[in-house]
C-alpha cells in the first residue's frame, strides 16, 4: 500500500524556518516526480514545489528564493526546507508523488506563521 506521512509542521513566527518532511514508500518513491502543495483556509490547494527523479526542482514565484525542496533516495524521503516565512504561507501542507501510473497525497501537515 503506497504511503505518503508529512511530519514538520508546527506554529513559527514570522520570519522563522521550518523543514518539512514526506516519507514515501520505497516502491513508488525512486520513479516519482516528488511535490509539494499547500491549501489555505477559504483557497484552492496550489502547487509549492517539485522534485524530479533527476534532482531538478521548480517553485513558484511566491516560494522562490525562501523555500528549497530535497529529496534523500536512500531514505525515501523528501524535504521543504522553508525560511523566511510569513503570515500568507500559512496552510496545510501536502506531500504528492506522481508516479508513472498514478498519483498519491499524503494526509497533510499543519504550517502557521503567526507572532
């Protein structure tokens, strides 16, 4: 049974860091495009991050310069290492693997940026 556990989330104040962690399991995680997404109170979920199997990554404009998404394949695991993070970057965040045949979630873990 494929598994996506997020860990990490948590309240900082603005401008703190925190790191993200998804593991996957190791039958989909080695030929997965590996993402990160993120939902709002009151928002659609939008994309935040992505890690291919071939190390490149991508972000969106928002994230960009703040956030760094990793993956670690002996561990089958990915990370969001974010900084420098403010009030709007607060969601759910979720882990997504896009594997050649199908695409996961995992149940999502919770960011809030607030003083």
């Amino acid at each position: 049974q494929v598994q996506l556990v997020e860990s990490g989330g948590g309240l900082v104040q603005p401008g703190g860091s925190l790191r993200l962690s998804c593991v996957a399991s190791e039958d989909i995680f080695a030929t997965s495009i590996m993402n990160w997404y993120r939902q709002a109170p009151g928002k659609q979920r939008e994309w935040v991050a992505t890690s291919t199997t071939q190390n490149t990554t991508d972000y969106r404009h928002s994230v960009k310069d703040r956030f760094a998404i990793s993956r670690d394949n002996a561990k089958n695991t990915v990370y969001l290492q974010m900084s420098s993070l403010k009030p709007e970057d607060t969601a759910v965040y979720y882990c997504h693997a896009q594997s050649p045949r199908a695409f996961y979630w995992g149940q999502g873990t919770q960011v809030t940026v607030s003083s």
